[in-house]
C-alpha cells in the first residue's frame, strides 16, 4: 500500500500518494525542421503523485496527478551532422 505524505504546493499542505508506474507506452512525436533536420522528443514520467481529496472540477470528478518528468530528444537524421 502506497504511503500518503505531506508535500506543500501552493502555499498550502496537501496529502499526496506516490503511485507506482506499473506499465508505460512512450512515443516520439517527430518535428522536420526547416534546415532539414528530423527531431524526435517525447517526455517520460519519472514520479507521479496523487492529490488526496483533490479532484477535477469537471462533472466525472477525476483525481488530480502530479507527474514529474524528464525530456527525452533525438536527432534522427539532419544535413548539418559533422562529418569525420
């Protein structure tokens, strides 16, 4: 069981959860740029924490995450590449 601690996020103390990651898809998106280079980005979760007692204000009340995440960039091809 997931152990609820107190973290302060917008002057204010709110109980969060950690919930593992149990299974991921990631995909690049991909960018052509104008000087030809194919960029590939996608970002990956490292930490998601959840909002106890917090939900969406829409109408289906939905909890609230916190994901933390990191950038993940590739060059797939580009005409500017050094050549050795």
């Amino acid at each position: 069981m997931a152990e609820t601690k107190k973290m302060t996020l917008f002057g204010r103390e709110m109980d969060v959860t950690e919930v593992p990651i149990s299974e991921s898809k990631e995909v690049f998106n991909t960018y052509k740029l104008e000087d030809g280079t194919m960029l590939k980005v996608k970002n990956v979760a490292v930490r998601i924490l959840r909002l106890e007692g917090q939900f969406n204000p829409s109408p289906d009340g939905r909890p609230i995450y916190l994901v933390f995440s990191n950038p993940v960039v590739d060059v797939e091809s580009s005409p500017l590449t050094k050549k050795e």
